[in-house]
C-alpha cells in the first residue's frame, strides 16, 4: 500500500509536465514547508482539474493577492504513486480549496503467478473502497489557485500541435492524417 498524505497549509503548488511533445508525463506537486508530494496524472486529468477550479473560482468572490506563487516542479521529481479520481471542494472556514487525489490501484484476481494478462484484471478502484488505495489531501490558499490553473491549461496546451482536419496530435516526425485517405 502507497503512502497517503496530508499537508493543511500547502505553500507550493503545481501541475507541470516534464519531457517532450508526445513524451510528457504530467505531475500534481504540492509542499508544505520541507514535505514535498509528486504524484503523476494524466494530461486530461490536469486539464479537467484546471478547467474544474477556474468554473469554481469564477463563483467565489475575488482571493487575497499572491503573496508566493509558483510555476515549476521542484527537483528532483520522485512519484508517490498515479492518481485515479480527484476531487475538489471549497473551505469557507479556512477560504482553502481542498484537493483530494486518490491513488488508481490494480485489482486483480490475487493469483501469485508472475505473468500478467487481461484475464487476471477484475477492475480497476481508484476510490479508496477496497481499502488499498493512498490518498492526498491538499489544503490550497485560494490566492494560489489563479496562477496554479493559469499554469496547467498553458502547460496541457502546449503539447504537439493538432491536425486541422482531423484534429489528432501531429508528431515531430509527421502526421498520417487518416482524412487524407
């Protein structure tokens, strides 16, 4: 079983990319003090998530200033584990926006066997229903949540660009356009 974290006052926060177009592996990383979580996610998962808080933060009032925002990934990046399902609510009490990933956990029949096939996959939990799967709570200033949203919708719009018939990702190395058969 992962490790599940907690950290009540988040000072660092970001969802960022590291690789190139068509390579990149997106991660969710938050610090409270010296205590630093990585936890990776997939490109949609960080866009949702943007597009999720900015809608949130467009029906609360206007957040304090930034006092200390930032835009990269502490190093070195050490995954805990893979996020599964996320979700988002709104502290009043505290005026923090709590972010809760929950680890994607595979479930399989509990056969021994080294060899892994697609018989063995009962489902996949990313919930912590079963009991296994780690989960991250992250209390977020709401003066943060502006410049973290503005950075993951520029991070996940700057991969590959996209074909303007089929709208498929164009590699660096060319594009088989299936419009253009």
């Amino acid at each position: 079983m992962s490790e599940s974290f907690e950290l009540r006052h988040v000072d660092h926060i970001v969802a960022d990319a590291v690789g190139p177009p068509g390579q990149r592996v997106f991660y969710l990383q938050a610090a409270q003090g010296d205590q630093c979580v990585t936890l990776r996610l997939e490109k949609q998962q960080v866009a949702a998530l943007c597009e999720h808080l900015a809608a949130m933060m467009s029906d609360l009032p206007e957040a304090a200033p930034v006092t200390r925002a930032t835009t990269g990934l502490r190093e070195p990046v050490h995954e805990a584990w893979v996020v599964g399902a996320m979700g988002v609510a709104y502290e009043q009490a505290d005026d923090r926006i709590l972010l809760v990933a929950e680890e994607m956990v595979l479930e399989t029949d509990g056969t021994d066997d080294d060899d892994f096939d697609d018989d063995d996959v009962d489902l996949f939990s990313t919930a912590g229903l079963l009991g296994g799967a780690a989960t991250a709570r992250l209390y977020v200033p709401r003066s943060m949540v502006k410049t973290f949203v503005a950075h993951g919708l520029a991070v996940t719009s700057a991969g590959r660009p996209s074909c303007d018939l089929c709208g498929g990702p164009i590699n660096p190395d060319g594009h088989m356009c299936p419009r253009l058969n």
